[in-house]
C-alpha cells in the first residue's frame, strides 16, 4: 500500500529533500506549503510529482482539511519558538485530531536529549516540543544527525581549507558528527516509511575530530594544517554569555553569532554526541564522508 506523507516545510533546504526521497521511495506526498508560496518555489516539487496543498498552518480547520487521510505527518519547518511550538503544535494537534498515525518532528540536530545542563536555545526548543508531542496520542519519531556536513563549505573555522587550519574548543580528540543535508533527507524519508523506526533515530555520514579533520586537510591539499585550541569548553560558555549580552537582537534571529557557539560547545564537548548511531537501519545509503565532501570542495576550487 502506498503511504501518504504530508511534509511542512517542503520550500525549505530540508524538507524539499525529504519530499523527493519520499517520492523516490514510492510515497505520495503532500507538500504543505504556505497559500502565498510563488510558482518559482513550487517548481522542483511539482517536478517531482508531489502534491500542493496551500494551507495556513495557523488556522485549525484549514489544517485538518489538509491532513485528513495522509499516513505520516513530517515537519521541517524552520523558526524560534513561535514557530518550533507554536506552528508546529497546530500541525500537531491537527494530526492527531484526523487520525495521522505518525508524526516526525523537525528536530534533525545533534542530540539534544542530552543537553539539559549546557543550554542552547534551538535544541532547547526543541527538546520542549518534544515533551507536548511525547504527551500526544499519535507515534513520534524524531532523527537526530548531528551537523549538516554541507556547512563546512562555508569556510567555517572548524575546518578552513583556504587558510589550512583547524580550530577548537576542548579536547582535540573529540568526534564530531556530521551528515549531508541529502543523506538526513534520504534517512528521514525512510524512517517515514518505517513502521518499526523507533522514538529516536540517530545517524552520522560521518564522525571526525578536530585531530581527524587536520590530518585529512593536509593529506588532501599537500599543505599541512595548524590545529589551532581557542580555548576550553568553559572559556567558550563564557564567550558564548559575553556575546548573548552584547547581541540582544540576536534573540529574535535564527542564528545569531552565539547561537552558533551553543552549538559548537554541544558537540565540542561530546555532550550531544550520536551514541550509538543506527547507521545500519539504512543499508541503501552510501553515507557521504567529511574526505568526499573535501575532495569536491577542493576540485571545484581547483577549477576556478
Ligand atoms: N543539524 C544542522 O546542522 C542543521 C542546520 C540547519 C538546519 N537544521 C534543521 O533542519 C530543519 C529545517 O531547516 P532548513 O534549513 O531546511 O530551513 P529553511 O530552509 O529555512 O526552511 C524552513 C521551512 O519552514 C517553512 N516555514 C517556517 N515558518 C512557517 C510558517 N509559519 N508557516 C508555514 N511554513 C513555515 C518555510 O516556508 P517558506 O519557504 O514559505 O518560508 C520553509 O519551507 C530545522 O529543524 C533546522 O533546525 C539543522
């Protein structure tokens, strides 16, 4: 029998790839899109034969209207609390009104289950949501893949091809997961379709050191990298307060500059470390690695 999946958040960077992976698994999909969206945001899903169904997720009716009959609900809706409860619990509370059996929760971070006590004001979102969605009479399965790999390309000092470093907080040591944005899609759209996934679902295309990441710089590129320490974990907590004092704007961005330190400090410390990781779930994907994700870095470098 085939499923129906109604995916939220189809016109983002997420879930336009879960959409297609659900497609390229056989589901119908219905991408929830906002009744606004332009056609140039619809084209590749249209393209990929999924449904569009223009509803306002902040009116109840419209939204049970919209569900009524899919199998699996999966958000990848993006936002602050506004949107990671608020949205979201209306899709929520809608699914369970119509009968959805499952819903997949827009989650796909580095496990915050574990964060409590070293706050980050994303996974701390989202571990709240999980709480209502945990109370709620509907199966919830959530898919934790640590860091987009994807990031890396955007010269992030954590691996800097151009200037040959590598830079830290803590131990060098510490493995670090990282997955593509395409292999979290194509893990999340088979957890979608897996009767059996469990609550949780932890994947990583790849899990690497700060050590592990200057040794495959230098062997790639030919130059050696410095691994560069800017300072203990408690140093980058105190940086990270320092920052949030100073950037009072930033609370109402997605991601302000300390924002993204909650996240290093979470995976720099191995609080929110995937362990284990379920990787053989999915023997169908060939997980792309931090060495393949460099090596066409640096090949389109090359050919500029
Ligand atoms: N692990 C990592 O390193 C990492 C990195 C980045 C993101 N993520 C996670 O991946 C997930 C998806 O992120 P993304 O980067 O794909 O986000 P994105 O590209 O910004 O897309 C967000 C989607 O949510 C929709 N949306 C937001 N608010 C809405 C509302 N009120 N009503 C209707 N639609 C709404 C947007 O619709 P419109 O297009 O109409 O605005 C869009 O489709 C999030 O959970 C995010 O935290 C993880």
């Amino acid at each position: 029998m085939t499923s129906t999946i109604a995916v939220a958040g189809a016109t983002g960077n997420l879930g336009g790839r879960i959409a297609q992976a659900l497609r390229q698994n056989g589901a119908e999909v219905w991408a929830l899109v906002r009744p606004e969206t332009g056609e140039d945001k619809l084209a590749g899903l249209i393209a990929s034969g999924c449904g569009i169904v223009k509803v306002d997720l902040a009116d109840p009716e419209q939204l049970q209207a919209a569900l009524k009959g899919a199998d699996v609900v999966v958000s990848a809706l993006q936002g602050l609390r506004d949107v990671i409860i608020g949205t979201q619990g209306n899709l929520l509370k809608a699914a369970v009104a119509v009968g959805v059996r499952r819903f997949i929760p827009s989650d796909y971070a580095a496990d915050f289950t574990r964060t409590a006590g070293e706050p980050n004001r994303n996974f701390d979102m989202r571990r709240d949501f999980g709480v209502i969605l945990d109370a709620a009479p509907i199966e919830a399965v959530s898919v934790l893949n640590g860091m987009f790999m994807d990031l890396l390309a955007y010269g992030m000092p954590l691996f800097d091809l151009r200037k040959h470093s590598v830079s830290y907080w803590g131990e060098p040591d510490q493995l670090l997961d990282l997955t593509t944005m395409d292999d979290t899609a194509a893990a999340s759209a088979l957890v979608a379709l897996d009767p059996q996934a469990p609550r949780y679902v932890r994947v990583a295309g790849d899990q690497i050191s700060p050590t592990g990441l200057a040794a495959l710089g230098g062997e790639l590129t030919g130059t050696p990298f410095a691994l560069v320490c800017a300072g203990s974990i408690d140093d980058l907590g105190r940086a990270i307060e320092a920052a949030r004092t100073a950037d009072p704007q930033g609370e109402t961005q997605e991601f302000p500059r300390w924002q993204q330190m909650q996240y290093s400090r979470n995976m720099m410390s191995g609080k929110a470390k995937l362990d284990p990781v379920d990787n053989a779930r999915f023997p169908s994907i060939r997980w792309t690695s931090v060495r393949d994700l460099a090596t066409g870095m640096l090949a389109r470098q090359g050919s500029r």
